[in-house]
C-alpha cells in the first residue's frame, strides 16, 4: 500500500497530515490538556486568550482548549465506526448487486432509491427522538443512511469490473457468488472503496457535529466540537475562540479528508494494477 | 505556401519543392523519472506525393510515436531530443498554433485504428463531415457532403448522412473516418493500423479505397501497421522498425523478396500464411449452387465412434426471445486430440457457440454432449453452475486479451492455484509444486510465481492463462482468438507451445479466429460460420484447396500475405449469394461440407 500511493502528490500528504493531527490530539487530549474539560470556574468564566487560558475560557469558565482537544473524541470515534461500518457493508452488497442483478439487483436498488429519497438529518431527528441518543443508536442510524449511497456508487464500478474476463474466466469454473465477489471483483475496486471512505468519513463528521449542535448528539456537559459552538455562538463576540477553536477544529479534519480523498482518487484513478507502472 | 489545400489535385508544386514529407534523423524520447528513454533513434524517410510509405513493426517499435509526428503530434513527456519533420518543406514542430491547426486536417489528415470511437457519438454523420469540411475553411453544402460519402463508396449516402455513428457498421464507420480525413484534401495521409479492427473482406474493401483514393488525390501516404500482408499489399517503400530504429528501408517488392536484416527474416517466417496451394482454386466456388442438393446429415457425424469427444447438434443460441438468433441450428463434432477451428467475422456467432459450451451462455435449443475419456460425460447445453465439477473441468477456456483475464491484483502463482484447489486436481500440499511445474511447462520461470499480472510481457500473461487452463486437467480447450492481441512473433510462440501442449496431454481444442493464415497453420478440421450459421465445413486441405462457398471463398480471396503487391481484385462490396433456408449440403470430398446457396440474382 506504501508503494502505490507513493506520489499521490502534496495535497494528499496535507490531507494525511491534518487527519492523523486532529486524530492524535483526540487520541492523546487526556494526558496533553491542560485543565479538566469539564471542570468550571465562574470567577474565570468569558475570558479572552491568557498565559493560562490558551484561548481562553467559555462561560462557565471552563478552559476552551482543553475543551477543543477533547471535543474531537466523541465525534471522530462515531465518524470512525459509522463510516467504516457503512463502507464496508455497502461494498459487499454493492459487489454483489451488480454481480448478481437481475431481480435481487432491482429489489436491492430501489430500497436504495427510497433510502436515498429521505433526507438524511431529518431521518436522524427521528431515529435519535424515539431511541434516544446512545453512541450506537447514532452510529447504526448513520449506517443506514449512508450505505445505500456506498452501495450506489461501488455497483457502478462493480459492473465495470464483473465484464472483465477474470471474472468470467472464475465464473467458467464454476466458481460461486461470495469467492467471485470476495476474491476477483472487490479487490479491484479498492480504489473507489478506499476513496469512498474519505469522503463518507467527512460527511459523516460533519453531520455527527450538526447533530449534537441541533442538540441531539452529544449530551452537556460533555466537550464536543458541535455542542461547543451550540453553546458559545451567543457570545462569538466576547469570546470569539469559543466558537472558532471547534470550528477550526472540524475545519481541518474535513479539509484533511477531501485533501486524502482527492489525492487518493488522482493517484488511484488510473489503475495501477492495470496500467502496470508501480 | 504548403498550407494551400488545393495542391492535392495537381502534383507540380508538389514534385518542385521535393518530397511531400521528408522525416530527417528524427529522435524521439520521453521522460521516466529522471531518465531519458528513447522511442525513436535517427528515424528517416521520404514520401513523395502519390507515394505509399509503410512502416512495419511490433508493438513498442516507436512506428505509431513516428507517424503521428507528421501531424506535429507527440504524446505527454515524449520530446523531440534530435532531427526535424518537414511537410511540404515546413518544419511541422515550427508552426504557430494558427498554422498548426490547418496542418492537421488540411495538409495532413490521419485515420486512426478504431473510427467507431473517432467520430462523436451524439452528431449525426454528415454533420460530422460538414464540420471536417468547414473548419478548414472550405465551402460546404449538402451536396459536397453527400459527395464526400459517395467518393467512399458508402450506399445510400442520404439516409446514411442522416444516420449517427453506432448505427452504422465497424468498415461503415472506418469509411466515414476516411472520408472525414480526406474531405480537405490533404496533400499527406496517415494511416495508423486503419484496418485492424476490420474483418477481411471489409479490410480488403477499405485498403482498395484508399489506395485508389490516394492515387487519385496524389497524396503522400504513410501506412503504419503490423500487418505485413497490409503493408506489403499497399506500400511501394516499407520500412521495418525495431526498438525505435528504422533497421531495413528498401522497395516494397525486394523487401519480401530478399529481406537483408535478420529480424525482418525472422518477422516474415513468423507470419502464419495460407501458403501457395489455396489461392488459385479458392476464389472459383462451386457451380450452380442451390440446385444440386445433397441429402447427406449436416456436418459428417456418420461415425458416431468412441473418438467423438463432443457432439453438438441443432445448436441455437439467442440473447432475446425475438430477433434472430446469435446461433442457428450449428451442428459440429470435435474428435479426441482434433484441432477444431471456427472461422467467422465478429457477429457471426463463433465467440457465442464457444462460450455456450463453456457453460457461459445457455443454449436455446439442441444438444452439447460430451464424452470424456475417463468415461465423465454430459450434457453440456447446462449453464455452468447446473454442470458437475467433472464436467466443468473438462472443458477450460483460454481468452482472447491476456491483459484482462487475469485479475490484476492476484499473483501469478494464485491464479494458477485456484483451479487446483476447486478442482482438487492435486492433494493440498502438492499444490506450489504443481504451480511450479505448470509455470515450467507454459515456458516460464518458476519464479514467475509471485509476479503480478502487470509484471509480465502480454506473451507471459498469455502463457499463464494457458497454464491456468492446463491446471484443471481439461480434455477440451476452448481457444478463442487467443492471439489477435499479440505480435507476429509472440503469436508464433504461443501457437506452438499450444499445438505441443495439445499433443503431449491428448487435448481437443476448439479454435476460434478470424485469421484464416492461423487456422492453416494450427487446425485440423476448420468450420465457416456467418451471421450464426453454419456454411462450410471439412478437413482444413479441402477448405482452403475449395471448392467453397461462395462467402469462404470471398474470405479467402481477401487475404492478404506478405509479398502480395497488389491488393485483391475489387473484392465482392455486397455478398452476391443469399441463404438458401433451410437448404441442403454438398459434400465435394468426404467429410467436407458445404451449405447450399442462391445466387443473389435470383431473388
């Protein structure tokens, strides 16, 4: 994997570099921050940037950078588990619609369409109001309303790939459905699948954060980069790092993967495997 | 000033300033990493106007990189590192953009290999040919446009010019091309493999247009291909191409005749051809077709002995309920250790009947029944997933484009292991060592285990397919056009190792080609096959001595073998026989079949 993606060019390597920074910060905020991110203290409550408040405090006094660092985790762990969850469940069913079509093909494809017809936050408004908002129900309700649109887009590079004559050549032998999938058409659209993830991965984030902005996600007093700017946007004037930190936060996890995505998809685009330069 | 269009018609201008296009010690190299890598060394030639330049070669020779130089054209990170390309006197790679574009197409117009993807597909063809006119500022009505179709001898240029590309047949298309390219009368024509794609009858068609045309026209014509047959039939100059040399220049006619370089030797008894016997005889068919019927049963199954390994009869095969079918009532008998060859142009159901008995396709009506020895027989009209893994063992299948029947992302080593291990043809343990051995049989390192398909030559890739073939123990191999992808002298390998595979492990195959020099040189009995039916069939002596019908008989009097000067006699454009349905058979000399006809005339 080094070696093909060796030369995906600067963007890429940006992109990797703000991911791996916004994950290591979330991963490491509990030893690296440097006050409770819960922890307030109304005589230092709507500070501006100090030598002892980075970038100062929010209205309860609690320390924003120490918030900022920790309001990632909750975010990135359900971006992290919805995404991989979603791809990896509409890449298989999206290998093996476009494999089998016929009815199974129809069926699969219109529950898509009708998934795909609902918009997507207001599925989630009602999935958290009437099962509340545990990590895993925001987690498989994500699943749901994102895999039909993986399975979408890897069917259409699936086909592509099912007319090729090594898939032929395994259905000659006999070969069943699952090794056909599994071992002749998947591997041979990693590439889309790879570039895929990124991209979902920063659907998913953004809309992790909108909801607990809309208050449906993440519950106060927890530190979390959407429920910060829901609770700090009132004084974006007074305290303006309140509201900026978590934004630039998201900003450039987000940034970071449609960077790797975009790098990823020019570096992949062209097979290499095909075209045999390595 | 060479960018006067109006030249082509008369040659005086032309003649006085020299030759049309003078290529002058032109390298050519493009840029990997930080190395130069070179595709063309000190290339030079000349053609003058009403001249043929060919320039033959195999793939990687630089002879594509060359030609389209002549259009001022070089691929992305290839630059020029020596020497110039004059056209008309003018250093083409010195012209402004202005200037450039009335090169391209003006002066100098090019037909690529595949004109289907040339043209565009949303614009009508006479719109296109409107456009190829007006761009270089010539005056365009409808009637110039209709008459740009007709000098191609396209029929019913009215309603074809209203037509859009897909509509319209693979030589129908390359006509069109051909008729977009010389629409501004360029003084210079490229042609760039223009009849690769083509069947030969089409081919033969085209090449004669061309030839004509570019007589008429007095341009300078440069044919790149790596066809010898092509080039030999077209060119009065070849020059043969290696590692992006030049290595022979010289007359067409002492080319063939006495070629000086080794590797044109070597490129010239690669080349499978009919040989001598065919030709004469081939092009009378029989006489009187259609009334002197025979009653004899189809195709020669009179000995139904333990040596017939499959037997097909009444085999139709169709891709939808109505229209025809793809396959009509084929019958056919392949015998142990027979090389069985299906001869047909693309559409005429020979790739459908292959991949019906591999279980690819199902058969609509009729039986496929094969004997294996081992006493495994069946019935072969089932789909695959319906087939015993016996029966699906012993009929394997080798594909046409080595590049995309291996899976890109599995090793060479794994692609042979898997039908090892489906089959169980060799205990777990044995299988690397068999890998190994199969790997050695094909002509291959051992080694080449762990190479990734896009790490081998499309020789090796081909080789492999071979191998994985070989690897379920089969009795019938399927071969279709396994060959048409590579080079002359690839292709020559390939057909050996195959005919002495065959012979050391007793297998049948069936042969699927268009390529009747090839068929000659490998099968033992040929089929004819056109629009799904069965024509003609027999021992291949008697197939290509004739008599023959008359569509095997155009076939072969379109072939065109290196050392051929002249192309062949205005070859039929429209088929002058029509199926005689059902029709009975005339069978010459024993065992050789062949479809009764009617004469067109009589309709």
């Amino acid at each position: 994997m080094k070696a093909t993606l060796r030369g995906a060019g600067p963007a890429f390597t940006i992109g990797i570099v703000l991911i791996l920074g916004n994950v290591l910060l979330a991963l490491l905020a509990p030893w690296i921050s440097p006050y409770d991110p819960v922890a307030s203290d109304s005589a230092a409550a709507l500070q501006g940037p100090s030598g002892a408040h980075w970038l100062g405090t929010d209205m309860y006094g609690r320390d924003i950078l120490s918030r900022t660092l920790n309001g990632g985790r909750y975010a990135l762990q359900v971006t992290f588990l919805a995404t991989t969850i979603a791809v990896a469940a509409g890449a298989l069913l999206g290998c093996l619609v476009a494999y089998l079509g016929g009815w199974f093909d129809d069926v699969v494809m219109r529950v898509v369409d009708a998934i795909l017809s609902v918009p997507t936050i207001l599925a989630l408004l009602v999935v958290v109001s009437v099962l509340g908002s545990g990590m895993w129900v925001i987690v498989l309700a994500v699943v749901v309303v994102y895999t039909p649109a993986v399975i979408r887009v890897v069917r259409g590079a699936a086909r592509s790939v099912k007319s090729l004559d090594y898939v032929t050549a395994a259905k000659a032998r006999g070969e069943r459905a699952g090794p056909i999938v599994v071992r002749e058409i998947l591997p041979n659209v990693s590439d889309v699948v790879l570039v895929e993830y990124a991209m979902r991965a920063s659907w998913v984030v953004l809309l992790i954060s909108t909801l607990s902005f809309l208050g449906f996600g993440a519950n106060p007093p927890a530190p979390d980069w959407g429920l910060m700017v829901a609770e700090n946007r009132t004084a974006l004037t007074v305290v303006p790092w309140a509201t900026l930190g978590p934004v630039a936060a998201l900003a450039s996890f987000v940034i970071g993967l449609h960077l790797t995505s975009d790098g990823l998809g020019k570096r992949l685009g062209v097979d290499r495997a095909m075209t045999g330069v390595k | 000033m060479s960018i006067e269009t109006g030249l082509a018609g008369d040659m005086e201008p032309v003649a006085a300033t020299g030759d049309a296009v003078r290529v002058e010690k032109l390298s050519i190299s493009y840029r990997a990493g930080r190395a130069l890598v070179p595709v063309a060394t000190e290339v030079s030639f000349a053609i003058a106007a009403g001249q043929t330049f060919g320039l033959v070669g195999e793939s990687g020779s630089g002879k594509s990189t060359v030609a389209r130089t002549l259009l001022a054209k070089l691929r992305a990170g290839s630059s020029i590192t020596g020497g110039r390309v004059l056209v008309a006197g003018q250093d083409v790679f010195g012209l402004d953009p202005a200037r450039l574009r009335a090169l391209r197409g003006g002066t100098v117009a090019l037909v690529a290999q595949n004109a289907g993807q040339s043209l565009t597909p949303s614009m009508r063809v006479g719109t296109q040919i409107h456009e190829a006119l007006t761009s270089h500022g010539l005056r365009a009505d409808r009637a110039d446009v209709l008459r740009a179709l007709d000098q191609v001898r396209l029929p019913n240029v009215k309603d074809l010019a209203r037509r859009y590309p897909h509509e319209l047949s693979g030589g129908q298309q390359q006509r069109v091309g051909i008729a977009m390219a010389i629409a501004a009368r360029p003084s210079v024509l490229v042609l760039d493999e223009p009849t690769t794609a083509l069947d030969v009858v089409t081919q033969a068609a085209v090449l004669r247009l061309v030839k004509d045309l570019s007589r008429e026209l007095q341009t300078a014509t440069l044919i790149v291909s790596h066809d010898l047959g092509v080039v030999s039939g077209m060119a009065d100059q070849v020059a043969v191409m290696r590692h992006g040399r030049i290595l022979e220049s010289r007359p067409t006619a002492k080319l063939f005749a006495d070629p000086e370089h080794e590797y044109t030797r070597q490129l010239l008894r690669d080349v499978p051809t009919l040989g001598a016997r065919s030709r004469a005889e081939a092009v009378a068919p029989v006489a009187g077709g259609g009334t002197n019927q025979d009653p004899e049963p189809p195709s020669g199954t009179g000995n139904q002995g333990s040596d017939v390994l499959l037997s097909c009869e009444n085999v139709s095969i169709s891709y939808h309920a109505s229209g025809p079918p793809a396959v009509d009532s084929v019958d056919l008998e392949i015998r142990r250790g027979e090389t069985l060859a299906i001869v047909g142009e693309s559409g005429s159901g020979k790739s459908t009947l292959a991949w019906s008995l591999a279980g690819l396709t199902a058969a609509t009506s009729g039986t496929m029944r094969v004997h294996g020895d081992t006493g495994t027989g069946g019935d072969l009209a089932r789909p695959v997933a319906r087939r015993s893994r016996e029966l699906r063992q012993l009929v394997q299948l080798i594909f046409q484009n080595a590049d995309t029947s291996l899976n890109p992302r599995r090793s060479v080593a794994a692609a042979i292991r898997r039908p090892l291990r489906l089959f169980g043809t060799v205990a777990r343990a044995r299988e690397r060592g068999r890998v190994e051995e199969l790997l050695t049989e094909v002509g291959l390192p051992a080694s080449f285990g762990k190479r990734l398909p896009a790490q081998l030559s499309g020789g090796q890739r081909q080789r492999v397919g071979i191998a994985r073939a070989l690897a379920a123990a089969p009795e019938l191999i399927i071969a279709d056009e396994i060959t048409t992808a590579l080079d002359v002298s690839v292709q020559a390998d390939i057909l050996e190792l195959l005919s002495g595979l065959q012979k050391s492990h007793g297998l049948s195959t069936l042969f699927i080609s268009h390529d009747l020099a090839v068929v000659a040189d490998v099968a033992d009995r040929v089929m004819v096959m056109k629009n799904g039916r069965l024509l003609e069939v027999g021992d291949v002596a008697d197939v290509f001595s004739g008599p023959n019908h008359p569509y095997t008989a155009s076939l072969l009097a379109a072939v065109l073998e290196p050392g051929d000067l002249e192309l062949p006699q205005s070859p039929a454009e429209e088929q002058d026989w029509i199926d005689d349905n059902p029709g009975g058979w005339l069978e010459p000399s024993p065992g050789h079949l062949i479809r009764t006809w009617k004469g067109a005339g009589n309709r």
